[in-house]
C-alpha cells in the first residue's frame, strides 16, 4: 500500500515523464499529414466526362423547368386580375 507522500511522488514523476514525451512529439495538423505511394492523379476518363456532362445538363433542364413554371404560374396570376 502506498501512503499520501509516496502516491504523490509517483504522481509527480508520471506527470513529468508525459510531458517531456509531449514536448518532444510534433504536433500532427491536417496541412503535415502526407500519404506515402499515393502514386499519379488520374485523369478522368472521356466515359466519365460524357456522363458527368448529361448530369449537369439534366440539372439544367430541371432548373428551366422550374422557372418557366414559376413565371408560367405569375402569368396566370396576373391574367386572372
């Protein structure tokens, strides 16, 4: 068992042994972190730029959609007056 004086010391010396490893290790931030063999970006492929492209054109076609409805509705509105 151990008295108040010797818990205190043992105390004192972990503390002290964690804080020189603390300050002998680099701080890790996000902007250090490399990946090792992470090799050359890809390209994309001419596949996947033809798909990307049908993607933002039907997104397009969906917004048209929308504001010819919108103005469609205010038309209506304003011939109903």
């Amino acid at each position: 068992a151990l008295d108040a004086a010797a818990l205190s010391a043992h105390l004192e010396k972990l503390n002290e042994s964690q804080a020189g490893a603390c300050e002998s290790r680099q701080p890790s931030t996000p902007a250090s972190v490399r990946f090792a063999n992470t090799g050359p970006t890809k390209t994309s492929s001419d596949a996947f730029k033809a798909k990307r492209a049908a993607h933002y054109n039907e997104f397009r076609m969906l917004q048209a959609f929308r504001n010819n409805k919108l103005d469609g509705e205010s038309e209506s509105e304003d011939s109903a007056k």
